[in-house]
C-alpha cells in the first residue's frame, strides 16, 4: 500500500446540506490512519502553508454550489470576488475577507494539526476529537471508492464504514464549514506528502 492511495480530491469531500433552505449541514472529513501514530514527525508548517491553496479550493467550490437566494448568496459573490489579505503572526493569521477572519491551528505532539479555526465565536472550528472517533460516515458526505474506504475504514465493515473524522464545531454557516473542509482536505493531501518524502 501507498501513502498517495490516501490522496483525496475535491470531488470526494463534500459538506452535505439537509435542505436547502436552512442552516441543516453533515461534514464528514476523514483522517487517513497513518497520521495518527505516535511515531511519525510532522512539520508544525504545513497548516498555514496550505492555507492560500485551501482559499483558491474554497472560492472555486463556493461559485460552483447552489446557495439560497439573500445574504448568503451575497456574502458568498464578495468572498468569491474579493482578494484575500492574508497576513500571519505566530501561530495566527488575520485573513480578510473570510468568515470569522482570526485564522488558528492547533498541533499535536507529532505534528499533526488535530484543529483548525477560523473565528471560534463566528466562523467555527473542524477538530479532531479520538474521544468520538471513529465514526459512520455518510455516503452524502465521503465519495470514496470502495477500495477507498477500505483503506480509511477502522472496522472490516462495508455496510456501515467506521472512520477517523475531523468534527466541526460552532459553525453556522455552509459558506464557513465549506472553508474548513477546504483547508483541512488540503492539510491531509499535504501532510501525506510530507510523509513520503521523509520515508
């Protein structure tokens, strides 16, 4: 087995929506296995360095998604065609225009980013809590081929997958969990990599 099998795509990750109309959304973003050993060694870096790629993934997605007609749809063609400013301090960065706009990361032991935050009172967080995890995983949420899934799966069971997943909390809105399924999706891809390289 690779490590690039656990590469994910846009198209494999998505923040499903329970109707249109209100505020109702699952995400489910799973964590490849292999990230979370205890003997492995991830640059503390890689979070912020994927951040601009995550805000081009973001903006592409958000033009191409069916959003309700008022401010949403409004504050999505301003996040859209606006130029983010994006300036970093420490373990922070002030990133304008984007929900919430105070841009976290939080690191585990070996590395690895367990938590992402854009504004915890306004934008939300996507942590990883391993008191919760694993968990089932809808098939709204994760497109993963099968042999995919078996590769992410804790448990020998098609029917109903167990994964390590990535949780959102205080998130409000599609256009804010859209944002962190963006940069989370572009943290694992890039993690991996850093994993290969040092293999």
């Amino acid at each position: 087995m690779s490590l690039t099998e656990y590469i994910t795509t846009e198209e494999e990750l998505d923040v499903f929506r329970r109707n249109p109309n209100n505020e109702g959304f699952i995400l489910h973003l799973p964590i490849p296995p292999v990230l979370l050993k205890k003997n492995i060694s991830l640059s503390r870096d890689l979070a912020p360095e994927v951040f601009p790629e995550a805000l081009k993934e973001w903006k592409r997605r958000l033009g191409k998604v069916q959003l309700a007609e008022g401010e949403e749809t409004k504050l999505a063609q301003r996040y859209i065609f606006t130029e983010t400013a994006c300036l970093r301090d420490g373990y922070k960065i002030d990133a304008h225009p984007i929900p919430g706009g105070n841009v976290t990361w939080f690191t585990t032991e070996t590395g690895f980013a367990h938590a992402f935050s854009i504004g915890r009172n306004s934008g939300g967080s996507l942590y990883f809590n391993n008191m919760s995890s694993p968990i089932g995983v809808y098939k709204h949420t994760v497109h993963f081929s099968q042999e995919k899934m078996r590769l992410y799966r804790i448990e020998d069971d098609d029917q109903h997958p167990q994964l390590f997943c990535y949780e959102l909390h205080n998130v409000d809105s599609y256009i804010s969990a859209l944002l962190l399924l963006s940069w989370g999706r572009q943290y694992i891809n890039a993690a991996l990599e850093d994993l290969i390289k040092t293999s």
